[in-house]
C-alpha cells in the first residue's frame, strides 16, 4: 500500500493530490489508491459523527427546523464555515438583481455537501445534451448521451442507486444496463398522486435513489423513516463520506480542516503543489505528480480565481477566461396545497416521486422544460406552523395540525436556467 509522505515540519508529497472531500473527491481517491497511486486528500471542514449531528439536530430550535435548517446540525471549522441559514453569514456574496434568493446550502466537512444531499440520483435526458441543435437554444455538449451512458453506470454502480426497472417509470429510458437495486417501493402518497395526475400526462414516476433497498456496501437497507435531510441516521443514504471511508481503508490520507488557498504552477504551467493552512493557521505545501481540485462549482472556481499567478494573471486553467461564469443551478419554485383525499406524506424518502412529462419537447425551443417533485418530506412541521398562525388551541389545534399533516402536498418545481456569459466584473 503505497502512502503519502510528510516532513517534519508537515509538508507533504503524494503521487495524487485531491482537494475537497465530497462525493466527486472521494470517488477520485478511491478508485485512484485502489489503483496502487499514494493519496492525499486536503478536507476545509471538519470531521463528523453522525450520531452527533443526529444529535444537533434532534435538538435544534422550532424555527432552525421549520426553515430548513440542513447546515446547523454539522459542526463549522472555524477557518472554513459552509454557507449558514441561521444565523445568516452571507458567505456567498451573491450581488444583482434577486441575489438574496440565492442562498447556498453546501457544507464544507470530510464527505462534502452529500451529508444532507436528497440523493436524487438523475440523468440528463439526451436531448439535454444537443438543445442547439435540436430545440435552436443553448449550446450542445462537445459530448453525447450514448459517451457518457457507461459511465452512468458505472457511477450508479459506485453510489449504489436504486431505480425503476420498468422501462414505463424511467426517466430517461435509454439504458444498457439495469439500476444495481430495483426502486425504493412508492407509499400511499406516490401511488394516490400518480392515480390522479397522470391521465393528464404529467408521468409520475420513482426518483433514482441514491439510497439502498438491500444491503449494499456496508450501507443498510432504508427503513423509509424519512429523515433524509438532514441526515440519514442510519448511513442508508448514500454520502461522499463514504468512499472517503473506503479510500481510507485502501490506504488514502484524508486531513481534516487543511485549507487549500494557493497553486504553484511552473514554467511548463503544469501545477507542482498546493499550499494550505492547518487549525493553528500554519502553512504547510503538498507536492504531487497530478492534482485534482473536487471543491465543488462555487469553490473550484474560486480557488482557481484566487491563485493567480504571474503566468496566470486571471487565474490558474483560465486561458479561455470562462472560469466562474456560466454557474446554473436549478432555480423553482413551490406550490402547496390541500388535497380532498389524505395523501400521507412523509412515508419513505425525502424526494420519492417526480413528474417527468415535461422534462422534453418541441416547447424546449420556446421555454423551460420542468421536473415537478412530489416533496415527501413530512407535512407536520408546516402544518403546525399554520395552524398556530390561525391562532388555534387545544382540541382545535391538535385536530387542525393532524388534518394538514395528512391533506397537505408540496410540489417542488426545478426549471432549467440556460447559460448567460456575463462580464465577472461589470463596470
Ligand atoms: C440541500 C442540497 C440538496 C441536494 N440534493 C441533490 C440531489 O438530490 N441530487 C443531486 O444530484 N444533487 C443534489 N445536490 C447537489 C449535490 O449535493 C452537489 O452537486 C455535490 O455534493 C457536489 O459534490 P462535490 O464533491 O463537487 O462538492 P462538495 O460535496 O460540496 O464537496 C466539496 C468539498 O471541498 C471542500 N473544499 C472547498 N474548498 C476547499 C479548499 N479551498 N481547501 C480544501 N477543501 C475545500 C469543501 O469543504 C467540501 O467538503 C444537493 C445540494 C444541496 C445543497
Ligand atoms: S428514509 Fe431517508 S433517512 Fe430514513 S433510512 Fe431511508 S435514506 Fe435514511
């Protein structure tokens, strides 16, 4: 088992040098040290105890629940705090117009932001990948569907989704193989919903889940208790950390809040080292053959905007000057309802069931395509706060709570926002 080295004064050297610990650093660790390479991997946060986040939460106030709080359960490295809810820290300093609509929930800690992920394990849909050509907006991808397909296997394999084996509940349906687990089970709600929706075409199908309904790779089976976000108690959900974990068995060296904030590259502009700070702020530099920066699509950018260089002036990889621009996220919105019918949310995963009718069509050349979640995660809370701002009590409240808890649905719209290049800087 090939290791990284350190020097007295904690400088390090390895053949592999990944920076961040998420899902895309600790997928690269473990299949690289399972090749025979030394690793290392440089982690900002901290690292976690999942009872004790289970824990945290258990324990947070009404308001962190009731507004989402996904962070505050995960202790914060001191030098490297992951955008903050409650209270507000503005870490991303978004400015424009709605900037303050675009709040981050990425957490900086040893597994990445996969810890309080939904687990939705999607594909592109095909034409996703030639919206010029097809639909005349957009660009198309240098790549196709048909390229990347064995490598959606391949990371299905890796994550361990459990998907829909019937081809009528696939969103896409071009497959070469099938999902490594057959779906997590619809409950009453995915099945009520999908009786009443889909004579109208909007296709109610089973999200690919990043979760395990057998046994699979030390993960459990999910148990369906729907706490998924923030946290799956029991490890069911699938999280970067674990193929940290794995990648630390093969023999990987991951560091806990080692923040990378410096590149040096050399006359060949081939990057040589990376430069961190550890807890007590002392610098320290690793050396590498290769490295890989896995920080995620705000920090990568960043890091690489930061190191500029004299043979770098606007950034390190930036010849094309498109690093940090063109940053999509799914932008959406919700829309919530009380149903005749009790509809029972909060059985099984916290995303279980999509519409996918919508996902592709002729409409594309004109407007957005959509996905349509049917949110599974637990009425109750919602229902509770507005039964208290009816200002109920006693019989009427508990009765008004429980009534909305079991009639109320959310739907969780995502659009596609197309790339806009914009000046990083405009005067
Ligand atoms: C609430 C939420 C729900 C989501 N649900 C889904 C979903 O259902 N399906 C889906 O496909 N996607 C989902 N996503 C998106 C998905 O989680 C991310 O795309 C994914 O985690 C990115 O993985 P990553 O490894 O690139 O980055 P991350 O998991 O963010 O990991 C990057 C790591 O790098 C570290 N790092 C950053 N800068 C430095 C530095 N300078 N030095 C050292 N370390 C550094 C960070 O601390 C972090 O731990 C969700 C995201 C959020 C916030
Ligand atoms: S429902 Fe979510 S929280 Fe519960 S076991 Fe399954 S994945 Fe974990």
């Amino acid at each position: 088992m090939k290791k990284p080295t350190f020097t007295a004064q904690g400088d390090a050297s390895a053949d592999i040098v990944i920076v961040g610990s998420g899902v895309v650093g600790g997928l690269m660790a473990n299949e690289l040290v399972s090749q025979g390479y030394s690793v290392l991997v440089l982690e900002a946060g901290l690292r976690i105890d999942r009872a004790q986040a289970v824990e945290n939460w258990r324990n947070m106030p009404f308001a962190n629940r009731a507004g989402s709080d996904f962070q505050g359960l995960y202790p914060q490295s001191k030098f490297a705090p992951a955008p903050l809810y409650f209270p507000p820290n503005n870490y991303v300093n978004v400015t424009g117009p709605n900037a303050s609509s675009f709040q981050q929930g990425y957490l900086r800690t040893v597994g990445g932001t996969t810890w309080h992920w939904a687990a939705s394990c999607w594909r592109h849909h095909p034409s996703d990948f030639v919206m010029q050509s097809k639909y005349g907006v957009g660009r198309d991808w240098p790549i196709s569907y048909d390229e990347l397909e064995p490598w959606y296997c391949r990371a299905e394999n890796e994550i361990g989704v459990a998907g829909p084996n019937d081809p009528h509940m696939q969103s896409p349906v071009e497959r070469s193989q099938p999902y490594p687990m057959d779906m997590v089970p619809f409950a009453h709600g995915d099945n009520y919903f999908a009786s009443v929706v889909n004579p109208h075409g909007y296709n109610l199908v089973p999200i690919p889940q990043g979760r395990s309904t057998r046994p699979w790779e030390g993960r459990p089976t999910c148990c369906g208790n729907n706490n998924c976000q923030p946290i799956c108690p029991i490890g069911a959900m699938y999280n970067g950390i674990h193929h940290i974990e794995r990648a630390e068995r093969n023999g990987a060296v991951v560091l806990a809040e080692a923040v990378v904030y410096k590149i040096d590259t050399d006359g060949n502009n081939r990057i040589t080292a990376v430069h961190w700070k550890d807890a007590s702020g002392a610098s320290h530099k690793a050396s590498g053959k290769a490295f890989a920066l896995a920080c995620n699509g705000i920090e990568t950018p960043r890091l690489l905007l930061l190191s500029a260089n004299g043979g770098n002036p606007n950034g390190i990889a930036n010849g094309s000057d498109m690093v940090g621009r063109n940053m999509m996220d799914h932008s959406g919105f919700h829309c919530s309802f009380l149903t005749e019918e009790p509809v029972w949310l909060g059985r099984g995963p916290a995303q279980s069931s999509c519409m996918v009718g919508y996902r592709d069509g002729e409409f594309r050349r004109d407007y957005s395509a959509n996905k349509m979640i049917l949110n599974n995660i637990s009425r109750v809370v919602a229902a509770t706060q507005q039964a208290l701002k009816k200002g109920l009590v006693g019989k009427a409240l508990d009765e008004e709570i429980r009534y909305r808890s079991v009639h109320s649905v959310d739907i969780s719209i995502s659009l596609e926002p197309l790339p806009i290049r914009k000046p990083l800087n405009p005067k």
